[in-house]
C-alpha cells in the first residue's frame, strides 16, 4: 500500500509520517506547543510566552534547533487561556530538558502558597519522594497536604544531558491515573499522596521553568519543545513525540 505523509505535527519542522492504517497524534489535543527555538511562541495554539528577564538561548536537543536557556531568575509565562485543566479534565504536558541538580519546575500552573492549588511537572524535590534528588515528581494539588495526588520518578533526570519528560493523566482523580516518562519510556514510581477531591483551577499563568511568574522553583538549565494537550496520551503517543519531536 502506497505510505500516505500526514504531516502531525509542527515540532521544529518533524515530519511525522504513518500509513493509512497507523493512527498517529491527534492534533486536535494539541493545545500549545512553544518549540522555544529562538522565541517564546506558541507555535500551534494562541498562548504564546513572554520571556521574563534576560532571553538567552542555545543549542537544543537536535542539531539546527536552539533551546530556551534560563539561568535562574528567568522564566516563561503563556498566560492562562485554555489551559485551565481541572480535577475530571484528561490532559498531558511535555518538554526537553537539560540541567543540573536543583529543585525546581519545569511546567506549570500553581500557585506559590497557599494552599498551592494547580499542577506541576516538577524536577529535584525531596518533598514526599524517597528516590532521591535529581527526579520527577508530579503534582495535581487543591490543597497541599490534605486533598492532592503526588506521583514521583526513580529516574535521574538531571545530569547535564538531555532528556525528553512528560506525564499524563487520566482524569480520574486518582494518582493511579497519573504516568511519568522519560526519553519516550514509562518511569512512573512511587505514590506519595492520592486524596484528590476537588479543583485544580486557579487564576495564574501558565509557567515555564518556574512557579507562579518567578515566586518560586526558577529552573536553571535549558528547555526545549514544551507542551500541553487536552488529552492523556498513550504511551505510544509519548513514545513518537519523543522519537520525532
């Protein structure tokens, strides 16, 4: 059978490709995906970044494309417009990430005290993970310490090379439908907290490389290719945004 092209996706000019027969990424859950190479915007959605602080960057995961550099006080934030996934909404967020030990986001909506209320895909905390520094942690939080799911990797992330990082979850309410991968492989570990009841929404930006506009957990390192989808992704799907992304 003749191999029909159908281009999937605008990830730094990749190409994805599949058969009539293949399924492949549905773009229709894509919501935002800032490439960051050499700019801050959205290139499939509306949302696009604003660079806080000195914009740097360099090279990216593949050669020919540039990544956000972010250098411990700068960050990028996308605004808060149709990215308000709640409690009951399947979603999925992505990104390329290059660093070294620290405790910091990667991508996020949540607020910075309080009650932290939001989610996060968040990178060294030893808060409620017993791996070890150097990991992911996932959170989906109401209110932290009484109504939140935290789910952590065993996987190092942090080592000064590349690595592709996603999670995905299910909108089930439940930690056990949160999954965490790494270079396009599951790397979900522990369950640190799955008493998830209520709202995840809050009024914030849309943060990358920090938390809640620069308050907290600044990220310093390089991000490439981050992501939000409307839809929990399969493995399969992380797996060929991972390879072709």
């Amino acid at each position: 059978m003749k191999l029909t092209r159908i281009i999937l996706s605008v990830f730094v000019g990749a190409v994805f490709e599949c058969s009539t027969e293949a399924q492949g990424l549905n773009l229709e859950n894509l919501v935002s995906l800032w490439t960051l190479n050499a700019n801050v915007a959205d290139n499939y959605g509306t949302n696009n970044g604003v660079f806080v602080g000195a914009a740097a960057y360099t090279e990216g995961p593949r050669a020919g494309i540039q990544a956000a550099s972010l250098d411990g006080s700068s960050y990028i934030k996308a605004g808060t417009n149709a990215v308000a996934f709640d409690l009951y909404t399947p979603f999925s967020a992505t990104a390329w990430i290059k660093g070294l030990s620290q405790d910091s986001a990667i991508i996020g909506k949540m607020l910075n005290g309080g009650a932290y209320t939001g989610w996060e895909m968040h990178v060294g905390t030893l808060t409620g993970n017993t791996n070890g520094a150097n990991r992911l942690t996932v959170w989906l939080i109401n209110n932290f310490g009484a109504n939140y799911i935290q789910v952590n990797s065993p996987t190092v992330v942090l080592d000064n090379a590349w690595h592709h990082v996603a999670f995905t979850y299910d909108g089930s309410g439940l930690a056990m439908g949160v999954r965490i991968y790494v270079d396009g492989q599951d790397a979900t570990g522990d369950t640190s907290a799955d008493s998830l009841t209520d709202t995840l929404l809050n009024t914030v930006n849309l943060d990358i490389g920090c938390r809640q506009d620069g308050a907290n957990h600044l990220f310093k390192g390089d991000i490439a290719e981050a992501s939000v989808w409307s839809t929990n992704l399969s493995p399969a799907e992380i797996n060929e945004i991972y390879q072709n992304g």
